[in-house]
C-alpha cells in the first residue's frame, strides 16, 4: 500500500513537471535557429543601447578653440582660455576637425557647465525609467516594452539631430535615458535560452564590443549629428525585430492569455524544427499559476521599508547601495572623462571601452577561484589604487609619461567594471528571496546617482586636476572596506526569508564569540 502511494506521488510529480511552464519550453529547443538567429538580431538592439548610452563622451567633448579680443583695431589671440590678457573673448573660434554640441552652441567659458549637466540629465532619466518601466512591462508585456524603448531611442536621436539649441537636446537626452534604463527591464530572449547557454551568452561582450565600434565611428565621422542620426537609423532596423521576436511564455500564462500563448510557442518549436510541445494540459498550468498568485495575493507583502527591518537586512541594503553608488561613479566617470586621458582622443575613447572586454573575463575568473568576496575586496582595492596614483600625478603636475598614467587609469577601469560586473551577482544572491527583486531594484537606483554625480565632477576636473580621479580612488578603496563586512555568498544557500537572513548571520557571529574562549 505504502509503495503504491509512493508511486502515485512520483507519478503526480512527473506530471506536474511534465506541464510545468519551463519544461514546456524545453521541449521547443535548447539552443537552436529561433534563439541564434534572436541574438544575433539582438545585437542590433545593443548597438542602438551602447551608442545611446555613451555617445555624449564624444559629443559632450570640447574640442581646441581660440579667443579672439580685438583690440586697437587688431586681433589678439589665445589657445584654449577664455581670456586674453584678462579681456574676455569678443570671438571663439573652434577647431573644425571635430564638430561636438560644445563647438555647435559654444559650450565653453561661462557655459561650459552645461555640457556635462547634459549627461546627468540622461543619467536622472535612467534613474526614472528604471521605476517607470518596471510597471509597464508588467503591465503591457515584455515585447511591447522592449520595442517601445527601441522606436523612443530612435525617434529622440532623430530629434537630437534637429535640435536647435542645447535645451532641446537636453530634453531628447532625458528621453534617451528613459529609453535605456528600459533595456534592462524588459530582456526577450534569456526566457527561450536553457540556463547552460545564459553563461555562454553574457561571457560574449557585445556592450563593449560595440562602444568601441562607436569610437571607431567618431574618428570617421567626427561629427555629433551623424552619431545621433546612425543610431536613429540603427533603431528604425531594430524594429523590424518586431516581426521575429515572440512575447514572453510566462507572461502571456500569467495574464491568462491561453491563445497567444500557444501560438508563441508553435512558432519557436517550428522555427526550431521540433515537435509540438503537448499543450492539451496547458489549462491545468494556468489554474495553478493562478492558484500561486492568489497565494501571494494573501500573504504578506513586502516593500522598500523591509530593506530596512532588521539590522542584518539593514547593513546588506546600505553597504550594497553605496558600493553600487561608488562604481557607477567611477565607471561613467573614466568612460565619460575621456579627455582627462592623454594623447589621442579617439585613441583613448576606443580604449576605455574596449578595455572592458578582458574586464568580463577577469571577472569570471577571479569569482570562479576566489568566490564574490574576495574578487570584489581584491578588484575594488587595486582600481583604487590605480586611479589614486593617476589623481595625485595630476593634482601635483608630477612629470611622468603620459602613457603610464593612461596604463593606470585603464586599469583603474578594468577593475572597476570587473569588480561591478560580479558584485552584481553578489548583490542578489545576498538578498533574502522574499525581498531580493526589491532590494537590487533599490541598489541600482542608488547607482544611478552615482553617475549623475559623475558629468559634475568631470567639469570640475578642468579646475581641479586629478579630482575625478582622486574622487575614484578614494571611493573604491571605501569599496573595498565595505566588501570586508559582507558574507560570502558562493556555495551558499540563498536566503529565503528576511529572519533567516538575519539568524545566519547571528549564529556565525556568535560561533566567532565563541572561538574565543
């Protein structure tokens, strides 16, 4: 009798398995045509997300001018200073082998702050749509999402390139930034791809990749318009990505869109050549779907204010936040300060974005072997260091090679975005389940300030030398000092619970008081 109950259990299991959303999608491919022939598509949607994100380095750029003060009926002329002999300038005269929004509007002298308060307003705009657009993606779907920031990225571009004056252009920035943030709500293919491949496709630098086609691009074209015009006809291709991607399986589940939903998943299945999934039992699927949001519905819900609760909790919010703060930063502050750098402007664009690319690499590497902990404390300590030593050359005008302290800003970068890219995962794997989509989405506000305090600092640093990277390395060694007070997350248990989260802690603390006696 008991066997047989235990074969009746084992029975139910393998049913409920068998009409489970994820094996249903299993079944249409592992990795085969439909999600190959997406990412490569989806590379045209990184291009018009990098391109977006990062184009005011160039743009945002002054190029060389001249003061020209007439005086006793000749002309007097200064290089790059806004006055000669203390006379303000009558006349400035850009240098036109680089056309940029500074050289457009003469953004220089007086007006010169404008320029990189342009980047924070596209930055302030990423910190809205990241709240924005995590309700209407819920709301109206993920593909709708998705292309609805792709068609706004596009037309904002366009309309920057018909902008007549700096107010305008700012305005499209913001919309720009609201276009961005909604790339990262709003991801289309990681549903169809089995978790062995996911690896597989974020070790693959596509971002990077292409920020440094961009500064390939600048040095040809040399011009802000063309820039904004490219991805605005970089965008209208991405759209025709409309007519090849499916909405989300467990989206259209979830809002019990039972049609829609088979239709997606026929198509992936044919455009992978295997056999129709059995959706006869689709039904029962959805009815305990509805059954489990109906459960949630009841229990408690949890906010922002949970991040706060307990003491453990509290500490893991605050330490992650600033960590998440000082690393936007100090990556937007070296990607966006290109002309801290010297030599070659479009030398030193392609290599602080192409740099990332071992980034991603030592990232892995460094957390395989050494786990979050370490590689973080590690990272963040000698990006510090490196951008300290670039700050104090430049804040004291030490003679040294120009390439040296180019090495030590790079590598100031390369940790930054290494030691970033897995405190991500560290971040989420430190948060409580019941609190963990709330938690990263806090951090990554956060962060958001951090680069709009960036653009600020960057125009301060043509007063102050070194300060942005003094700024750098000051707040990445404070990173390394807070990864000191976290907990290793690898090979652990994730948290379920906001009390279990905080006894853990408890009890290895009180295993340490222990030790000592």
């Amino acid at each position: 009798m008991a066997a047989a109950k235990e074969s009746e259990i084992e029975l139910g299991s393998i049913q409920e398995e068998a009409v489970s959303l994820g094996n249903i999608i299993k079944q249409t491919g592992d990795c085969g045509t439909f999600q190959i022939i997406g990412t490569v598509i989806s590379t045209l949607d990184i291009l018009v997300l990098s391109w977006s994100m990062l184009t005011m380095a160039y743009s945002a750029s002054v190029p060389k001018f001249t003061c020209v003060v007439f005086q006793n009926g000749t002309n007097v002329t200064s290089s790059d200073t806004c006055n000669v002999n203390g006379t303000v300038c009558d006349i400035i005269e850009f240098d036109t082998s680089m056309r940029t929004i500074v050289s457009e509007w003469g953004l220089v002298c007086d007006r010169r702050w404008i320029s990189q308060t342009i980047t924070t307003i596209q930055m302030s705009g990423m910190l809205v749509g990241g709240i924005f657009w995590g309700h209407v993606c819920d709301g109206i779907g993920r593909k709708p999402t998705f292309f609805l920031n792709v068609l706004a990225l596009g037309m904002a571009n366009l309309i920057s390139y018909f902008s007549v004056n700096w107010q305008m252009f700012a305005s499209m920035r913001f919309i720009i930034g609201l276009g961005c943030a909604g790339f990262t709500t709003s991801p289309l293919m990681f549903e169809y791809i089995q978790n062995r491949w996911r690896v597989f496709l974020l070790l693959i630098p596509s971002f990077d990749l292409w920020a440094s086609v961009m500064a390939a691009f600048c040095y040809w074209s040399r011009d802000w318009k063309m820039l904004n015009i490219s991805i605005a006809v970089a965008s209208g291709l991405a759209m025709f990505g409309w007519f090849y991607f499916v909405e989300s399986f467990r989206w259209l589940v979830s809002n019990g869109k039972v049609h829609l939903a088979q239709e997606t998943i026929r198509k992936v299945a044919r455009v992978n050549r295997r056999p129709e999934p059995n959706l006869t039992k689709l039904s029962v699927v959805i009815e305990k779907e509805q059954k489990e949001a109906e459960l949630t519905k009841s229990l408690r819900v949890y906010s922002a204010l949970d991040l706060f609760r307990t003491r453990q909790i509290r500490k893991t919010t605050l330490l992650f936040a600033f960590i998440w703060l000082f690393s936007a930063y100090s990556y937007y502050g070296i990607a966006l300060g290109v002309q801290e750098l010297s030599g070659d402007f479009f030398l030193n664009l392609f290599l602080v974005n192409v740099i990332d690319i071992p980034g991603n690499y030592v990232a892995v590497l460094f957390n395989t072997w050494g786990g979050r902990k370490w590689t973080c404390t590690v990272l963040y300590a000698l990006g510090g260091v490196f951008a300290l030593l670039v700050g104090i050359f430049k804040f004291i005008n030490l003679s040294i090679s120009g390439t040296a302290l180019n090495a030590l800003a790079l590598g100031s970068k390369l940790c930054v975005s290494a030691a970033w890219s897995v405190s991500t995962l560290w971040t989420r794997e430190s948060f409580p389940t019941v609190v963990r989509f709330t938690g990263n989405g806090f951090v990554s506000s956060v962060a958001r300030v951090g680069s709009m305090v960036a653009p600020q600092i960057i125009t301060l640093s043509r007063d102050i030398k070194g300060l942005l990277y003094l700024v750098c390395g000051i707040v990445c060694l404070l990173s390394t000092g807070m990864c000191v007070f976290l907990d290793e997350t690898k090979n652990r248990d994730l948290p379920d619970m906001i009390q279990r989260h905080q006894t853990r802690s408890d009890t290895r603390i009180k295993m340490k008081h222990a030790q000592k006696y």
